[in-house]
C-alpha cells in the first residue's frame, strides 16, 4: 500500500490489433467538477478490448446516465463499465464463442449463461 503523498505509477492500456489495423473506436471522455471544484477527467477506450462494439456502447450508455442524473462522480460506473468489457473479453473466448459479437442491442452471445 502506498504511504501517504506516494502514488502508484499506472500503465495505459495498448490498443489492440486487429488484422494489421489498430482499432479506431473513438475514446470517450467525461470531465465532471466534484463539489471541491477540483475537475476529474474519466476515460474509457473500448477499442482496447476484443468486444469494443459492447464496450462503445457501455461507455456511452454510461455518459448519457451521467449526464441525465446530474452526478458529480461516475468513477463507479466507469470501473464497472472497464471491468464488464475485460470478462466479455475473456469469458465468451472460453465458451469458444467470439467476444466481437457481444452488444447490447441483438447481440448473439447470451452473457448471463
């Protein structure tokens, strides 16, 4: 645990390949004001995931939730949001189904089997 005034270094995700061609959905960024005053920037880059089509439609999903409630922080939301694109990622992959095709709106894969 890092003592107090230290703060642990964090690594930015690579993007990932696809067929020669980085992935180029777009990152989507939220900048709220805490009632500090202090501006808090929130990113999400679903094209680091495999299901980046689910992860796109999360994170947008997440900022018009953001935005309607009038919250002054989503940092919840956001890691929820980051953490449902990582286990689509990897739990379809071991049903041998392909993660690419999890959406919310007609998607194939069933996530709640």
């Amino acid at each position: 645990m890092p003592r107090r005034g230290e703060r642990r270094s964090r690594q930015a995700a690579k993007p990932l390949e696809r067929g020669g061609q980085v992935s180029r959905i777009e990152t989507r960024k939220l900048i709220c004001i805490n009632p500090k005053g202090t501006a808090m920037r929130r990113v999400i880059r679903p094209g680091n995931y495999r299901c980046s089509q689910l992860g796109a439609q999360l994170a947008h999903a997440w900022i018009a939730h953001h935005r309607a409630t009038a919250l002054t922080n989503s940092q919840t939301q956001t890691r929820v949001t980051r953490l449902l694109a990582e286990f689509t990622d990897g739990c379809p992959a071991a049903r041998g189904l392909e993660s690419a095709e999890a959406r919310l709106d007609g998607a194939v894969i069933d996530l709640t089997e």
